[in-house]
C-alpha cells in the first residue's frame, strides 16, 4: 500500500505574475479635489438623498412605533383627540353679576374671585374662580336696569368657563377684588 498523502497538499507548482503598470483613472484626482473643496454641497446631496429614501421607506409596522398612523409627517386619519392640557388654556367667559354697582368698580387687568351665592340668603357662597383676570367691562344696553345685574368679561380656564355658566344660571354671581 503505498503511503498516505495528506490531502490538499499536492499543489501546482507556483508561477510568477507578470509585472502591471499601476492603474491610473484619469480625472479621478481632479474630480476628488472639487470633492473636497465642495464638501458642505456633497454633505447636504448625501444628508438629502438619506431623507428621501427614508421617506420613501416610510414607518414600518412593528419597528418601534406603538401607533404608525400617528408617525409625524404623516397625515393622521383620525379625528383628532384633544389633548389633557387645553382645558388649562385661557378662554374669555361672559359673566352676570348680580351687582350692577360693584362690577362698575371693575377694569380690565383686575383679579377677582367669582362667588356663587347660596339660595335663600343663608350666607352658603361658594368661590366658583379664584384670581381671574378681567379682560372687558362692557357698557350696558340700553334696557337694562341695576337689578339685571352687570355683564363683565373674565379670562379664565375651559373648564373654569363651563362651571361659571353653570352657576350663572342657577345662582347668583357677586365678585370680591383680590
């Protein structure tokens, strides 16, 4: 039996590879220069070219966004919800008061307290808003007497506006300068 030869190991035998002259592109180092020299244009045609193929991808199901529809940049397709925060936002609120005399005392830029007095004169108020601006005190109509009480106009929370409309038309409203 003649000897075992490992295999992989009966190689050809090697040959030289011929001298090449180096490759040159022609142009290639003027094109590189303008390159360098334009670097703020070729960093901004990258960054736009990135952009458009990430737009153009778009929001991929499952890839981290909890709700895609709602990805910015993208048109949303449902109603839009309102947010906790906006019943915080000032909105201005009519408001009678029951003392025509006292609400004449009033200007623009005073706070007040608004106060729902209790039925039957048994001295049950409740303070409705607290440190509100006044943003209008308007004239009265012709028409109108002191027992109509006053209009003035108060700048306050939505939700304060709500409960002061409220009020308005169960009780009577008086105000304090704070």
């Amino acid at each position: 039996m003649p000897p075992r030869v490992p295999p992989c190991t009966e190689a050809p035998p090697a040959c030289e590879v011929p001298h090449f002259a180096p490759v040159r592109v022609r142009g290639a180092h003027r094109q590189l220069h303008r390159l360098v020299r334009h670097r703020r244009r070729a960093v901004a045609a990258g960054l736009a070219v990135t952009a458009a193929a990430l737009v153009a991808a778009g929001p991929q199901p499952g890839a981290g966004a909890s709700d895609t529809r709602q990805t910015r940049g993208h048109p949303v397709t449902e109603p839009v919800r309102e947010r906790h925060g906006t019943g915080t936002r000032p909105v201005a609120a009519p408001v009678r008061i029951a003392d025509a005399a006292t609400v004449r005392l009033l200007s623009p830029g005073d706070r007040v307290d608004i106060v729902a007095a209790g039925d039957g004169g048994t001295g049950d108020a409740s303070v409705i808003a607290r440190g509100v601006r006044v943003t209008k005190v308007p004239e009265p109509v012709g028409g109108t007497t002191a027992a109509d009480g006053a209009l003035v106009v108060i700048s306050v929370p939505r939700a304060t506006a709500h409960r002061l409309a409220g009020a308005g038309a169960t009780t009577r409203l008086a105000v304090t300068l704070c």
